[in-house]
C-alpha cells in the first residue's frame, strides 16, 4: 500500500493464528510527503482514519478479490484497543456489522491457518 495524496492514520492487525504476532497491532500516521510504501502479508488487516479531507491510495495485492474469504473486526474491538486519532468516525455500513474478536472462531478460517 502507497499513500499517493495526502496523510492517514493506519493500523494493522495480524489475523494469522499460527504467526508469533497474531491478534498485535501497529499504528502508523503517513503523509503521502515522505513516500513510504507498506507491504502487508496475506492474513495481517488494515484500517484507517483519513488525517485529510482528499487521500489517494494505492493498493497492490497477491489475489484476485473474493469477498467469501473478506473479514474484518469492529472498528473499535476491546481486545485490540486502537488509538484510533479524535474526531468523527464514518464508518461504512458494511463495516458496522463486523464482529468483535471474541465473536470469531479463528480456528475455523483454514486459509488463515496456513499463514504463519
């Protein structure tokens, strides 16, 4: 992922139950000034808050999409705990009916079993 215009706010969440970091995050604030490019594994997820009111980004993945095997947590999961920045959250309505971590049975998503 490059941010190409302006600056964000990005977490990323390790989803792999096998990895040595799985359910830990990372936050990251870029600006699209200081050209840094991110490469996340398959099975680590992403969110994040746009810092300004234009932001392009570019995303560069492995597969082709396939929304059955898409999963994604509640923005604001106790578990994880993000330092999400203050102000007003839009947030989609698809997203709004992600789970919680609890709710998820990770032993269950067998593509994410054999990431590590």
């Amino acid at each position: 992922m490059q941010l190409l215009m302006g600056k964000i706010f990005i977490a990323f969440i390790d989803f792999r139950p096998k990895s040595k970091t799985f359910l830990k995050k990372k936050e990251l604030i870029i600006d699209s000034k200081n050209n840094v490019q991110i490469i996340m594994p398959p099975g680590v997820g992403s969110g994040f808050y746009a810092l300004n009111k234009l932001n392009l980004m570019y995303y560069k993945v492995s597969e082709y999409y396939n929304p059955k095997f898409e999963m994604g947590i509640k923005w604001n999961c106790d578990k994880i705990s993000i330092n999400w920045p203050k102000g007003k959250k839009i947030i989609s309505s698809k997203d709004k009916k992600n789970p919680t971590i609890k709710n998820i049975n990770f032993k269950t998503l067998k593509d994410l079993n054999k990431l590590s």
